[in-house]
C-alpha cells in the first residue's frame, strides 16, 4: 500500500473527540456499515489504527488550505 499524504499547518488544540466526517466519507462509511453490520465507531476506530504507518505528514503554509 502506497503512503497516505496528509497536508498540515498549525492548528488550535482540540481536545473534542468527535469527528466531523465530510459528506463523501459519511456515504463510504455508510455503506461499510451496511455491508459489515459494524457501528461506525468500530470502523472508523480499526481503520485509523490499521491505516496510521501509511500516514505521511507534508507541512504546507495556512495560505495553501483548500478545505472542501
């Protein structure tokens, strides 16, 4: 599996644990769930945990933040 690139730039703390998930992840999850019985915490859980040595980190300036 090819490393997963996530842009970075400085962030205030946060210290919530609930995570907004944008529409397109919503509908994937979604359809996980339907096809796994799984709740979406025990998915979403176990691929972060799964997916985090593929993770890379590139630093970009707040001027260069495309959110969708």
């Amino acid at each position: 599996m090819e490393k997963i690139k996530i842009k970075t730039y400085a962030l205030n703390s946060n210290k919530n644990e609930i995570v907004r998930l944008d529409e397109r992840a919503k509908d994937i999850v979604n359809q996980l769930q339907r096809a796994s019985g799984l709740s979406a915490t025990y998915l979403v859980s176990e691929i972060i945990r799964q997916a985090a040595d593929y993770v890379v980190f590139e630093e970009i300036s707040n001027g260069d933040i495309q959110v969708p």
